[in-house]
C-alpha cells in the first residue's frame, strides 16, 4: 500500500524530513485502509460532494492545492525575505494532509458516493487531525489540518496555515455551487 500511495503522492517527496515523510505516508495508508474508497475512486470520484456536477477529481483538487501553496509560499519568501518564516516541510505535509479526514467522511450506496453519519458528526478536519495526532505529527502540521477550513476561522492561524487555506479555497469555491 505504501507504494501505491507513493504513486498517487509524488508531492511526498518534496518533504525534506524522512520521519515527517513516513509519518505523512502512514497517514495516508492507514485513511486508505479504514476507508471505503480505493486509490482508483481519489483519482475518479469529485473532489467534493459540496460541488454539484463537479468533474474535477479529488486527488487534481488535492494537488492543486499543495502546489498553490508551495507556489504562494515560495513567492512570499522571495518578496518578503527573513520578514517572513515559512517551514516549508509542515507547510506541504499539512497541505497534503487536509483532506486525509475525508476517506473516513464517505461511504457507499448503491455504487454511489455519499456523505457517512461518522462524516455528518465529525468533519474531515477532526478526524485528519485525529489521524495526524495517531501518527504522531507534529501538532503544527496538525494545526494546519485543523484549521483549513472553515472550522478554523475562529481561531489564530499559522502563516503555514494562512497558505493553505487559501490555496485549498482558491481551488474549491470556482466549482462551489
């Protein structure tokens, strides 16, 4: 399995720290094994059932997403220099991570994917930090998960966190319906 979500994940990769890239792997593992959606469904199935008729996949939302970021980050570096500090390791994990909740949001009927009553009472920013805090990431990274959506909005962010929200949100609210 690790190999498969390697293949899905190559942004893994962008991490620097081995023990934050194997805990975000084992992350992404053990969501792919409690939930009912197979790595073939994140590359097929809409990146949110918010958006009707939605034709964009839940893994090209998910890289949009860690790209933006990375792409909003490294731009704020070069025009802010030492004004700004930017790790850019919990910055990707926690992009690559937001949404890791969802595959326990779902579930099937009839074919079709629809929300779960776990994922009605427990939205994919608890249960991605709940699987973050399983593998014991850092709690920025953490942090980052928590607080990406809207849920967040109440509390201070992070500057990591100030980024990813905005890149998950530039890439959701052109299909919102």
């Amino acid at each position: 399995m690790r190999d498969k979500v390697k293949k899905i994940w190559p942004e893994i990769e962008w991490i620097k720290d081995q023990k934050l890239k194997n805990k975000v792997l084992d992350c992404w593992v053990y969501a792919l094994e409690k939930s009912v959606l197979t790595i073939k469904d994140l590359e097929t199935i809409p990146f949110s059932l918010l958006a009707k008729n939605c034709k964009v996949s839940f893994m090209n939302h998910k890289r949009t997403c860690v790209k933006l970021a990375v792409e909003m980050a490294k731009t704020m570096k070069d025009n802010f220099g030492d004004e700004i500090k930017i790790n850019m390791d919990f910055l990707i994990a926690g992009a690559i991570l937001i949404d890791v909740g969802k595959l326990l949001e779902y579930t099937k009927v009839k074919s079709k994917i629809v929300t779960s009553k776990s994922g009605e009472l427990v939205r994919h920013p608890f249960s991605g930090q709940a699987i973050a805090a399983r593998f014991d990431l850092p709690n920025e990274v953490q942090h980052i998960i928590a607080t990406h959506s809207s849920e967040g909005d109440l509390g201070k962010r992070t500057v990591e966190s100030i980024i990813v929200h905005h890149a998950d949100f530039v890439s959701f609210e052109p299909f919102k319906s």
